[in-house]
C-alpha cells in the first residue's frame, strides 16, 4: 500500500477521477462503440436524471453490448420518460419519516443520517433520484440539528450514514462528522451505506483509511454491488484494505431486470463478493420510483430465484431477498417458494 497522505488543498486522485467522470451521453457511446441512435432518448431522460458514470466503472464494461449490465445500469433510456402506474416520486415514504433534518428514523434502534446528495454514479433505478437533497447541507453546523435529534433519543445504537453516498464528503468533513456521532454515548456502532468502493475504488486511499481506523466505535460498511462483473482486481484490493482494518463489510443488490436475475450471475456474484472479503447482506426487489419500471421483477419470479441461490451456495452467501415498504418497522422478507 502506497501512504501518501495528500493534505487538504491538494486534489486527491479520487477527487480528479470524480470530476472527470462521463456525463456526457454522447461520449459514454462513443467511448463504448456503440450506435448514436440511443442517442436522442439518452439525452431526454437525462434531462430527467443526468448520466454520471465514472471512467473505471466504464472500463468494466463490454464493448458494442446495448445490453451490458453495467450499462444497463447507467445509460438514461425512453423507457424513463413513460409514466407507469404505481410508480412514484417517493416510493418508500421517505419524506414523511424525515424527523429532523437529513434524519430518518423509521426504525427501532437505528436511525438513518442522509449526509449529502452527491454519488459517483448515478444508478437509474435508484429511489432516492428523485430526493429533495437541496435541503441538505453538508458540514457539521449545518448537520447540528440532526445530531442533537440522535443524542437525544438513546433507543438509537446504531446511525446509517446513507445519501447520496456519503463517501462523497472529503476526508476531513467525514472525520468531523465521525468525532461528532462519537461524543453520542448510547451509538455502539456505525454504519456507512455507500457504492464508492464500486464505483469510484480510488476513494479508498491512504487518507480514507486514516479516517476510517481512526474511528472508536465500530464500523460496518455496506456497499452496493448488482453484477459479479463490477468486482475487478482494483476493487477487491480497496476492499481488502478496509478489511485489514477492521471495517465489516456487506453488500445490497437491487435484483434488475436485465441486469442480474439471473441465477448464475447471482451465484457468481455471491462469489465474487466473497472472495473480496464482503457477505451479501440484501437484494432487494425494486423500489418503484417513477422511471424505473423498465427494471422491475416480479416476486414470484424473485422468490424462485432464492430458491435456487439456497440450493447453490452456502446460507451464509445467499442474500435475503426483502422489500421496502412504507410505514413498515423493517423491510419485509419475501420467502423462497
Ligand atoms: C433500510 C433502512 C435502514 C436499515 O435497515 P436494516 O434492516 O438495519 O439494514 C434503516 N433506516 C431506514 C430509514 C432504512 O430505510
Ligand atoms: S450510488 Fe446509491 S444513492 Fe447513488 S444513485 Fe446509485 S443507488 Fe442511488
């Protein structure tokens, strides 16, 4: 492992591979070899949700495939823009549970600290796209409010930094929101959801780690994977680093449509992860944000699907298959059949 620990008015490279990032729908085509004639609709639905997809996770992807499943999670298509009934701005309900700003606590136990808007890709299924993250400041002052709501309530052990991906914060608002979650004395753990070490893998530098071991309560990182073909060789060294320090490492999917439901892929999946140190957590069925319905499963289809991956691999690789549902007390099991 490299240390070079880059002080703060240097650019780290992370930062540079974010902002180099494509957003640019004519340039992910072409960058892939692939027809202009997605084109048009690319450009109209992104208008709706732009494209970010960062230039490794890009690499990962299959040359002159419309259907890559990488692709398929980040290229803006037609399909977007026609309204499907049941699918919603805010599916799960999140703006009625926020119970302090940026905070939601739908939950016995854990309450979940939306920390910023910003991720390094931008899943198109995702059910937060359309979010009202405008709302949200990050810094410690502006998070104050939240963390007064989290100190005063002691039923909480356990706070969820989700977003956006809070991995987006620089090393030093991260470290300042870490020391301020642990002046809080009934938190016995801390839980970070984010898609970085995927995504954007030079997030996990010298200056991260640093932040991260320097944390006294323990930590557990969920990432986000939906496709064994997103754990390269440059992945899975990030996520042995944080594993060398101690981080628990779990993975959610979303089973897509077109992505990864199918068997093999879930089960080489359940490989993958594991052999880059991290147990699958959840997969969870779609939220139905609006725009997303092109990526839906249907339950039965689902639940076979389990079946099979219990008939395949060891319990503990097979992920539990869950919905979200608003107003529930925890997201809701869904059986294998
Ligand atoms: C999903 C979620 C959690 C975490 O649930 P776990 O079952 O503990 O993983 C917590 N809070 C909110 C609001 C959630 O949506
Ligand atoms: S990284 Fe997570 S929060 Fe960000 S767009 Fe993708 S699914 Fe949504």
């Amino acid at each position: 492992m490299i240390l070079v620990k880059t002080n703060a008015r240097q650019v780290s490279r992370w930062q540079q591979e974010l902002a180099r990032a494509i957003s640019d729908p004519a340039e992910l085509l072409r960058e892939l070899e692939l027809d202009l004639e997605l084109l048009p609709a690319a450009r109209a639905a992104a208008k709706q949700f732009p494209l970010r997809v960062p230039r490794g996770f890009v690499a990962r992807m299959r040359k002159g495939d419309p259907h890559d499943p990488l692709l398929r999670q980040v290229l803006p298509l037609a399909a977007e823009l026609t309204p499907v009934a049941g699918f919603i701005a805010d599916p799960v309900g999140d703006r009625s549970s926020q119970v302090a700003p940026g905070v939601l606590h739908k939950y016995q136990g854990r309450a979940l600290l939306v920390v910023t808007g910003a991720c390094a890709i931008h899943c198109r299924y995702c059910f937060r796209r359309e979010f009202p993250y405008g709302e949200i400041h990050a810094g410690v002052e502006e998070w104050r409010p939240a963390l007064n709501y989290l100190a005063r309530d002691s039923s909480i052990h356990e706070v969820i930094l989700s977003g956006g991906d809070p991995l987006s914060l620089s090393d030093r608002r991260l470290e300042a929101l870490l020391a301020a979650l642990e002046q809080i004395p009934h938190l016995r753990r801390l839980r970070i959801h984010s898609r970085q070490p995927i995504a954007l893998p030079e997030r996990v530098d010298a200056g991260l780690l640093e932040t991260l071991s320097g944390a006294k309560l323990p930590l557990v990182l969920v990432i986000h994977a939906n496709h064994p073909r997103e754990i390269d060789d440059e992945v899975r060294a990030a996520l042995e680093r944080l594993e060398q320090i101690g981080v628990t490492l779990l993975n959610q999917s979303v089973l897509l449509s077109g992505v990864n439901d199918e068997i093999p892929t879930l089960v080489e999946l359940s490989e993958a992860l594991f052999a880059a140190r991290v147990l699958p957590y959840y997969l969870h069925l779609l939220d139905r944000v609006r725009g997303a319905a092109h990526y839906e499963v249907d339950e039965i289809k689902a639940s076979t699907i389990i079946t099979q991956l219990q008939q395949r691999l060891p319990g503990y690789l097979v992920p539990r298959l869950v919905r979200e549902e608003p107003g529930q007390s925890a997201k809701t099991p869904i059986w294998a059949l």
